[in-house]
C-alpha cells in the first residue's frame, strides 16, 4: 500500500500532535520539587498576615428608609460606625455597629 503525499503530510502532522501531547502531559504531571509557596516549611511557614471576615446575613438590620442596592464601598469610622455607597437609595448611609441605620444623603 502506497500512501499519497497529502496522506504523507496527514501522518506526519498527527504524529507531531501525537509527541507535542505527550510532551506536555510528562511537564505537567511530573513530580518536581514542591512549590515553597505552596508547601509550609521552616523557611516559608504558612502565615496568614491578613484578617479574616465573615459575612453576617442579617447586617444590616432592615430599615424602611433604605433600598437595598449593588454596594461600591464600605469604610470603617473611628466611631466604630460603618459607612456605606452603593446604588441603593440613599447612595451614602452611616450605620452603628449593631446594623442600625443612623442616617444617609444623596439622591
């Protein structure tokens, strides 16, 4: 059996195909030395250098002066009152610690 030149070409181009893949498969699944970063040791321990938030599904406390809307930012007072923009109405609000609205401007 005599192949034709585009079967030829055919052939070899999956062949190519066949080591390209089986190239990659042996770099991404050999075992290599393990990622520092990835891997706590003595040199890189695992330390979480950032605080921890949980969301809370009853903060804020329901107010008939608010409309809920996509929040776009949220700032901590000294007060211990947190402020907070969105797309809601009103667009500002000031709230005490608890949840409790305490006020709000915009349009």
């Amino acid at each position: 059996m005599r192949l034709t030149r585009s079967e030829k070409r055919l052939l070899i181009l999956f062949l190519v195909f066949v080591v390209i893949c089986a190239v990659l498969a042996v770099m991404v699944f050999r075992p290599g030395s393990p990622d520092p970063l990835r891997q706590p040791t003595e040199l890189y321990p695992h330390v979480n250098a950032g605080d921890t938030f949980v969301i809370d599904p009853d903060w804020p406390a329901a107010s008939s002066e608010v409309s809920v809307g996509a929040v776009t930012g949220v700032a901590v007072a000294p007060d211990g009152h947190i402020w907070v923009s969105s797309y809601g109405k009103p667009p500002v609000r000031e709230y005490d610690a608890r949840g409790h609205f305490v006020r709000g401007w915009g349009a």
